[in-house]
C-alpha cells in the first residue's frame, strides 16, 4: 500500500511538472547580428523579409548564410562568413538611401532589390532582345 501511494505522488509530481513545461511561454527567437535591420525585429517579421529576398533574387538561404560547423546541414544565420550577406547589407543601404532621398519614405513609389534584380541572383544590365515582329 504505501509503495502504490509513493509511485502515485511520484507519477502526479512527474504530470504536473510536464504539465507546467508545456503551459510555460516561450522566450521569441532573437536574432543575431543585426547591422542594418532593425535589432528588435520579431522574428516572423525577419522571416518574411528573408522570403522576400528570396523572390526578388531567385535564391534559397544558402545563397547568403553559411553552413552551421557543428552542423553542416543547418544554417549560421549569425555568421558574416559568406560575402553574399555583406553585399546585400550593402544593397539594403543603398536601397534605404534611394528610397529616402528620391521617395521620401514612400512605400508606394520605392526602389526594392526586385526593381534590378526581377527574380535573378545578378541584375540585367540590358534587357533580353525584344522578339522578332511577325510579317
């Protein structure tokens, strides 16, 4: 009897204590190493911005991340290994710059790494050849 009452107070502490883990909040990822996005950025707004990098220039996240060392198969996000990530620090400051000088701010009317790069991990310095007329 008191060994069925022990395993019973052992097994309830045990649910409890997993109950609780399970309810408690959990902390929001913060990313690192932010120099030109906001630092206080959520990360599902950090997402998204990443996704839209994505579109505009045709590229998956390896394209600017490097591979984590102690697990090549992930990403360091954090890490400025990859040149990529420091040309498109660049290309966001000179997108900002554009944008308040010209479009004051204006989202509407703004230049976006889209506007050169229209899906393409290198922007056209010229337009494809327009097609031949048909007689």
């Amino acid at each position: 009897m008191k060994i069925r009452k022990s395993i019973l107070v052992v097994a309830a502490i045990a649910a409890v204590g997993t109950l609780c883990s399970l309810t408690l909040p959990q902390e929001p990822e913060k990313a690192k190493n932010l120099k030109v996005l906001p630092k206080n950025m959520e990360h599902e707004e950090l997402i998204t911005v990443m996704k839209g990098f994505n579109a505009a220039l045709g590229v998956k996240c390896n394209f600017c991340h490097e591979p984590r060392k102690d697990d090549p198969k992930k990403l360091d996000f954090a890490s400025d290994a990859n040149e990529h990530k420091g040309i498109a620090r660049d290309m966001l400051r000179m997108t900002q710059r554009i944008n308040k000088k010209f479009f004051k701010g204006s989202e509407t009317m703004s230049v976006t790494c889209y506007t050169c790069h229209n899906g393409n991990k290198e922007p056209k310095v010229k337009p494809d050849a327009a097609p031949v007329a048909a007689k």
